[in-house]
C-alpha cells in the first residue's frame, strides 16, 4: 500500500500517470490495521539493462550463509539450493539481487538510509537501519553500481538540507538559502564577469526584472509547473475511506513543498519522504491535528481542503 509521488513515470508501477516529468518518490500509508504497510519488492533492471544473476561465494568466511526463504522477496524458492542467502545484522536473510533491488527502490523513492522491511509480526517491519558499507558488501555491488548508489546517496543527502541546483550559464552548483526568493546569486560568474550575475531558479534563465520574488521572473513563459499542475489535476476517491469519493489526486505536502499522488489504497495519511512530517491527504492538516475529530478511515470533519493555489516553504531548523 503504497503513496507514490508524482514524476516521471517508470521507475515505479503506479495506477495514474502525471504529465510533468518531475522526480519520483514514495511514502509509508496504513493498513486497515492501522500498522504501517511493508513495501512491496519490485523487480527492476540495472542502469537501464538486465543485471546478471548475483551469488554468494560459499567459500566466503566474512559472510554469515544460512539456508532458510529470503526475507525481502517472498516469492522466491525456500528450495533452491543454489541460490544462498545471507544473514544482514539485523537478523534477516537476503540474496544479493534482492538487497539490491530493495536499495536501489529505496534511492528511487529519495531515501538514501536503507532500513530492513523484512516483517517481523502481523504487519510490523523490522526497520533496523543498515549500514552503506554493509550494504555494499552483502548486494555485491558492481562498480557501476557503487559509483550510482553514492552519487544518489549524496544528491539526496544534499536536498535535504539545502536547495541546490545548477547555474545556466556555468553548470557550478548553486544554493539557494531565501527558499521564497526565485532570484539567485552565482558567485562564480559574477566573480568572472566582475559584476552580479543572477538567474531565476524556476525557469533557469538570466533574472529579469524587480527581484526579490517569489512566484516568477519577467522572463516570458516563466510559470510554477508544479503550482499548475496542483491547480488543474484531476480529482479521486480513496476507496478504503469512508465519505472521500472526490478528492485532488495531488497534493503539495503542507510542512515542505513535496509534491504527491496518492495510489487509493490504504488510509487518508501519508509520510513524506522528504520531510518525514505525516500529514492527512485529504484536509492537507498534520495528522495529530486532523486526528482530533476523525480517524484514518474516516472522512475528515472539515471535509476535503480545496486544490491549493500556493506551494508551502520548507522552514528548515
């Protein structure tokens, strides 16, 4: 059960596409138990190609072998005896494919901590936290793949504590620290030109115009798309709670800006991955605050918030 961001559409299974390309990730939802849903295995491909079959060497002494099912797929074969499984500091047993897929999932919907979602009773996940070093050792990660879990890993670790982005005209990596300022300052090009050089942070152009500003430049066709995209999707219904039959599909998450679909199934709450702040899909409040009067399965008592015509700034502490 899961809450898919929206994004470029392929690098997970969803139920309803969206028509900006940007950046996909994925939150926890609920079960009708109440207990936070296992994500589910998804097999891919590596770097855009078919991955050769990994194996353990059961020659490998730094490696703790043991002959029982693979507790991050379950549909694999508890009697293939050619496929070896190891055993993570957690307790439980992988193949070196599945690791990877999980890990590599896990990059794709912008976690770079990798936590174990083998269940451990009824719907509870283990969510003991694995290092990248183990990760890397027990995935059998191939240089190729090394060099793409760490640069993700990075690229992710960076957005999440500051706004980053290139600039136009030289490629250097700038931060944005006014994250309700569109004007940006690039210190090398100004330092290059000997005067101030500063380019819009949504359409990636040479400001133009009064500055500073938060909702666009004076370049011609400088728009929000993720503001227009709010404003004009589609609506919903969560079939598993009760009264939401028409909803907005997506949503900006109210603490940091993320955007996100929810896949209809499970309950109204969801956890952005980005912010790690749960919040109600439904009436867009904090879920202790939208708990207050309703439940998770049950409609929200101020009823279902309108599309919302603004993207909230990230105030980071």
């Amino acid at each position: 059960m899961d809450i898919i961001f929206s994004g470029v559409i392929g690098l997970r299974c969803v139920e309803a596409s969206c028509p900006v390309t940007v950046p996909v990730v994925r939150a926890r939802t609920r079960d009708s138990t109440d207990n936070m849903c296992p994500n589910r295995i998804i097999k891919i491909s590596i770097l855009g190609q078919e991955q050769m079959e990994k194996k353990y060497n059961p020659l490998d002494s730094t490696l703790k072998i043991v002959k029982r099912k693979d507790d991050l797929d379950p549909m694999c074969d508890d009697d293939d005896e050619d496929c070896l499984r190891a055993e993570m500091s957690c307790g439980h047993a992988v193949t070196p494919d599945s690791l990877t897929q999980w890990c590599r999932s896990q990059l794709e919907e912008g976690n770079y901590k990798f936590r174990c979602p083998a269940v451990v009773e009824g719907t509870t996940q283990c969510n003991k936290l694995w290092s990248y070093q183990e990760v890397r050792r027990l995935a059998d990660l191939s240089v190729e793949e090394m060099e793409h879990f760490e640069e993700t890993m990075a690229r992710l670790a960076a957005a999440q504590y500051c706004e980053i982005q290139p600039c136009p005209k030289c490629k250097t990596s700038v931060e944005r620290k006014d994250l309700s300022n569109l004007c940006a300052r690039c210190p090398i090009c100004t330092a290059d030109q000997k005067t101030t050089y500063q380019f819009c942070w949504q359409c990636q152009r040479q400001w133009k115009g009064p500055g500073p500003r938060s909702d666009r430049c004076d370049n011609d066709g400088c728009i929000n798309h993720d503001l227009e995209l709010l404003k004009n999707c589609k609506t919903t219904a969560l079939p598993q709670v009760r009264g939401v039959d028409s909803c907005p599909s997506i949503r900006a998450c109210p603490t940091c800006g993320q955007r996100a679909e929810h896949d209809k199934t499970g309950c109204k709450n969801i956890i952005c991955p980005r912010c790690q702040v749960e919040f109600c899909f439904v009436c867009l409040k904090l879920t202790p605050e939208c708990l207050k009067t309703s439940s998770y399965f049950i409609a929200c008592s101020d009823g279902v918030a309108p599309r919302q015509t603004s993207i909230p700034v990230w105030r980071r502490n």
